[in-house]
C-alpha cells in the first residue's frame, strides 16, 4: 500500500479540500478518488511530488459501478500544488 494525496479544486482551480488515501497502485487510487469526490469540479491524485492524474467532473459524475475507470496517463516528476489563500 501506498499514500497519495488527492486535491479537490475549485472553479478557480484552487485547492478547496485535500484528503490522503492509500492504495495498491495507481489505477487503485484513481478509483478511490472517483468515489470520494464525485460531486467535484476537479480533483488530482498525487504520489509524493509525482501528479498521478487530473480527473474532471465527467469522470468524477455518473454511475460508478457500470462506469470504465477513469483513463489517465502516469506522470513523472512535477511538484506538490500549493494551497492558494
């Protein structure tokens, strides 16, 4: 199991909520955030300071148990976002 981070960002694209998750792996995470934030504009997945994936609200809407997982592309590197105040 691993930690992540996933951020919940505004229509301004500011953090509004942050929480940690663990998981097996990455896809693992995407879906745990696909469940918690299904109500967001926007969410990211992080693992340490690598951004695992940015999810929008059409793959954060609809009906979790008959929906695909969410595609997203492993991403390396990049830095931790900022809390905006």
């Amino acid at each position: 199991m691993s930690d992540y981070r996933l951020y919940s960002l505004d229509g301004a694209g500011s953090i509004s909520f942050a929480d940690w998750i663990r998981a097996d792996d990455d896809e693992h995470a995407v879906r745990q955030a696909r469940e918690l934030k299904s109500s967001a504009l926007r969410c990211e997945v992080w693992q340490g300071s690598r951004l695992v994936a940015t999810l929008g609200s059409n793959d954060l809407a609809g009906d979790l148990d008959s929906a695909p997982p969410a595609a997203f592309t492993p991403r390396g590197g990049g830095e931790s976002p900022q809390p905006t105040g």
